[in-house]
C-alpha cells in the first residue's frame, strides 16, 4: 500500500494560518511556486478544505495586490513584507 503526505508548505499549520490572515504567511517561503504546488497537489489529494482556503486566499491576495499596485505607499510601509512574500504567479507581470 502507497501513501502519500502533503509537502510541508501546504500543512495544516500553513492552511490555518492562511485561513487566519492571509496577509502574515509568507507563501514564497513555503514554496516559490506555492499556488502551482496547491493546485497539483488537488489533482491527486480531495481536501475540500484545502480548495477552499487556497481559493480563497488567492482571491484575497489577488484584491490586495492590485490594491497595492495602486497605492505605491504601501510597497514602501507596511505593503513591503507582504509584497517580499508573492510567489512565482503572483509575481507575473501580464
């Protein structure tokens, strides 16, 4: 019998923080590519919770992204921290 485990940046631990304020996690320090990661990881895993929170999360980092693209301030303050931790897809310029 094969069993696989869900790699670190997507833990319990991570998705509870993320569902928590998804502002504090650093997704880039769980895994530079960490919504690609997710979205595999859904392909061979049913972890209802887990598309949720990853949709939601994104959703919500996507509105805070473009919020700071406006507000330049922000990239300087308190945006900086947050902004160091985009991942590879939310750092695509298109």
């Amino acid at each position: 019998m094969l069993t696989l485990d869900l790699p670190n940046a997507l833990s319990q631990k991570v998705i509870n923080a993320l569902k928590a304020d998804f502002k504090t996690v650093d997704i880039r320090a769980q895994a530079q590519h960490f919504f690609a990661l997710g979205a595999r990881m859904l392909e061979l895993f049913e972890e209802e919770e887990m598309v949720e929170v990853l949709s939601d999360t994104f959703k919500k980092r996507a509105k805070e992204i473009a919020d700071q693209a406006r507000n330049p301030r922000g990239a300087l303050g308190d945006g900086a921290d947050f902004l160091k931790g985009l991942d590879d897809t939310e750092r695509q310029r298109e």
